[in-house]
C-alpha cells in the first residue's frame, strides 16, 4: 500500500526528468512550424494561433511521457503512448479553446469559426502527435536493441575470458609437477650413486627451487625472471654431466621486463637438455638468447643446441605440446613455436611473440652491443 501511494510521485519525477530542454526546443519548433501552416485559413492573429499550437504540443508531449511511465498490465507500452497522443490531442485543443471563449461553451459550439479552427488543430495535432511518437518509440526500440547487443557481447566476452584463464591454470598446473619430477628425478640418480657431486648438485637444487616456486603460483611472468631460472637449472644440470654440457644465456637488457609465460622457456631448455644433450655420446652446447625486432613489431627468444637433432618419428612430448596450447591460449594466432634443424646436428627451437610495448623496440638497436655484457657464457 506504501509503494501504491507513491507511484504518482516516481511518475512525475520521471516526467520532469524526461522533459529535457531539448525535446521542448524541438516541440516549440515543431508547434511553430504547425502554426505557419495552419494561419493563412484564420481569422484570428498568428500568435493567438502559435499560442494555441505550443499548447497542444506541450500536453501532447506531456500526454507521450506520461503514459510512457504509467504501468500497464494489459497493453503494450507502445500502445497505450501512441492512444494517448491520440486522445490528448483534441482534448488539450478543446481545453485552448474553452480558455480562449472564457468557458462559454455554447457560444463556442455556434461559431462555425470557432468550431472548424478546433478541428483543424485538433487533426493536424493528431497527425503531427502520431508521426513523432511512432518516430521516438521506433528510435527508443532501435537503442534497446543495440544496447542489448552490446550487454550480450559484452557478457559473452567475460564468459571467454573466464573460459581462458580456467583453461591457462589447467595447462600450467600439468606444467609444474613435470619440471619438478624431472628435476628430482636427475638429483636422486646422483645421491643413490654415491657422488662426489651430489653436494653440489643438492646446493644447485636449492637455488634452481627458489628460482621455481615462486613461479608455480604466478599467472605472469618477465623474460628477466625466466632467464634467472634457466640460469639455475643449466647450472644444476651442468654438475650432473661437468664434461658433456656447456651453456651460454644472453638477453638485451631492455627486454627483462617483456611479459612473459611462466615456465615457458624453461619447457625449452629442458627439452633440449632432456633431448637433444643427453642421448648425445659427447654431449653438447645450449644457448639462449633473445632479440627485439622493431620491424616485424616481435621479440624472439631461442634454444639452439648441439645434440642428436630432431626426431621425426617421436611424439610430442607433454612439455611441448602444452606450450604450443599455453601461446594460443594468451596470444592466439599472434605468438609461434618453431623447430629448425641446427646443422650440422642439433635443434633450434625460436618462440616468437609480438612486441607489447614500444618501449621493447629500443632492444633491436642494442642487440648487438649489450649480447656479450648481457649473458654469462659457461
């Protein structure tokens, strides 16, 4: 019953609200033009017909708004606006005319002149009134639908992002057992054999999990931070095989801050360790590096190693095939994996990635400066 009362109250708060300076501009125009058309068949003044003009357009206005805002259980909104154009059109005119003779209805009723001019206003209100408001509601339906358009796309834009993210933490926590497990795998082989180099391989564990962990739980990740990590686990990897493996790792340091996977190229240099350097009789060399390329607007970053080679038999293996869903899952079409053949045995794998930031360019210019100060060559 407390919200009944004030359902008048929240229409004409509505009403004033709608009335903006520019939709009575419009009118007043609209009013104005219907007089100039209607004059030459007067008697009376042009303002007295102005007059009379504004005022039927101000109450059909008025009439349009009102029943906009009305709840109606059994029409469309629609109809009941466009019925009350309809209606108020003559009754406003009426209401200009019994104000014009002083309410004096009888007199009015035997004034032919009287009598054709509400007519003529009355109808030309009518016609006017229809063409306007079918004109707003069709403009109004037009802004529904666009506006619905664009709650669907948006909301459909948020259900795939939602989808993404669920599916990137899917792949990366397949990813992070499968680096641990094979690192401990390589320490366990060397205590259970009674090495003088499990100490130092142990201390080298150490430092490679410190590196790790913490990026087991991040989303994101630098190619500063994941060069760090390498770092770690090429040095663990060299004290367990000192004589058949040396590595290089260089990187621009302006490209330590690019955005980058976690544990993305950590996949590569395991692979090649795993690979391509240990199947190999003699061993091998790694090097990593990466470089900016301004004009193609991509930085690359590579594993070249000196093993066996690539395989065209073998399957993929997990670590590879979760890296090519983890790219197409952040970059889509924009990053790629490529596997070249190294002569004259070995594998260059090359992640290349579009540039994020201008600011990356400026490392294509210092490539060849910094390559040397930037890595550390084992």
């Amino acid at each position: 019953m407390h919200a009944t009362s004030f359902t008048p109250l929240r229409i004409l708060a509505r009403l004033w609200a709608s009335l903006t300076p520019r939709r009575i501009a419009i009118n007043l125009v609209v009013a104005t033009i219907a007089a100039i058309a209607l004059n030459p068949i007067f008697d009376t003044p042009f303002l007295s017909v102005w007059g009379r003009s504004i005022f039927v357009g101000l109450m059909l206005l008025v009439a349009f708004d009102i029943a906009g805002h009305w709840p109606s259980r059994w029409l469309p909104r629609w109809v009941v606006q466009v019925a009350a154009v309809v209606i108020a059109a003559p009754v406003a005119t009426g209401i200009a005319y019994l104000v014009m003779v002083q309410g004096d209805l009888t007199s009015f009723q035997r004034n032919e002149g009287l009598l054709w001019g509400f007519l003529s206003i009355a109808a030309t209100g009518v016609a006017v009134g229809l063409t306007l408001a079918l004109g707003a509601l069709y403009r109004e339906r037009d802004a529904q639908a666009r506006s619905q358009a664009l709650a669907f796309a948006l909301e459909r834009s948020t259900l795939e992002k939602q989808a993404l993210d669920a599916r990137l933490r899917l792949l990366h926590a397949q990813v992070e057992p499968h680096f641990l497990f094979n690192t401990l795998a390589n320490v366990q082989q060397l205590v259970e054999s009674g090495s003088e180099r499990a100490g130092p391989v142990l201390k080298s564990l150490i430092a490679y999990l410190r590196a790790a962990v913490p990026s087991l739980a991040q989303s994101g990740s630098t190619l500063g931070h994941e060069i760090g990590l390498v770092r770690a686990y090429l040095d663990l990897m060299r004290m367990r095989m000192p004589d058949r493996l040396a590595f290089e790792v260089s990187m621009p340091p302006a490209l330590a801050g690019l955005p980058f996977p976690p544990m993305a190229l950590l996949t590569l240099v395991e692979n090649a360790v795993r690979h391509g350097i240990d199947p190999s009789e003699t061993g091998g060399r790694i090097e990593v590096g990466a470089r900016a390329d301004a004009r193609q607007a991509s930085v690359e970053i590579w594993v070249r190693d000196t093993g066996v080679g690539l395989d065209d038999k073998a399957a993929p293996g997990t670590g590879l095939t979760n890296l090519r869903e983890r790219l197409k899952a952040t970059y889509g079409d924009a990053a790629q994996l490529q596997l070249t053949d190294e002569p004259p045995h070995g594998l260059r794998a090359t992640l290349v990635l579009p540039d994020p930031s201008p600011q990356f360019n400026a490392a294509n210019a210092a490539n060849a400066a910094n390559a040397a100060d930037a890595g550390a060559a084992r």
